[in-house]
C-alpha cells in the first residue's frame, strides 16, 4: 500500500516539475519576444538546460540587460498569467516533494 503513496506524490512532484518547466519556457519566450531578440523560442530552449540545471537561465538573464523590454498590455497580462501558473506548479512540486518524505519515513517505521 506504500508504494501506491510513494508512486502518487512522485507523479504529483513530476507533474509540477513539467508545468513549471513548460511555464519558465513560456515567460523566456515572451521576454525574449518584446526585447527584440533574435531566435526567441531558442532562448526559451535555452534556458531550461544547462549543466547545473539552469546554466541557460543565468547566461539569458545576464544577457538580456542590453535590450529594453516594449511589451504591450496584452502580452504583460499573459506573463502575468504565467507566473500565477508557475506559483502553482512549484506548489505541486514542493507538496509532491514533502509528502513523499513524508510516506516514506512514516511506512519506513
């Protein structure tokens, strides 16, 4: 019966790292978009990857400075949208994460 537990809150934990993962690339996507950079949906790509699991994130960060930003109000209120979804996804990672430990120490007993 534990391991049904454990499998649910890993799913849940999985869930939540994919939809903030598909969020980030969305949020990158319009940023890079309104800032005039070339290739934007590679910047997304980008900076989901890396070495230490946001190395991308760190060089877009840093090298979107140069641009200014001419986003409108359409696309401020989708990036708004975006974050209140990437909130919700690292709630269902972090809930995953603690209830896993959770059923594990308490089955483990």
């Amino acid at each position: 019966m534990d391991i049904w537990f454990i499998g649910l809150f890993i799913f849940v934990m999985f869930l939540g790292a994919i939809t903030l993962s598909y969020q980030m690339y969305n949020m990158i996507y319009l940023d890079a978009k309104s800032r005039g950079l070339k290739h934007p949906k590679f910047w997304g790509f980008f900076s989901l990857g890396g070495n230490n699991g946001s190395g991308g994130l760190i060089l877009y960060l840093l090298g979107r400075n140069k641009y200014i930003s001419n986003m409108n109000d359409e696309d401020r209120a989708g990036m708004e949208k975006r974050k209140k979804k990437a909130l919700v996804s690292l709630c269902f990672l972090v809930v995953g994460a603690v209830a896993t430990v959770i059923t594990v120490v308490l089955f483990e007993l």
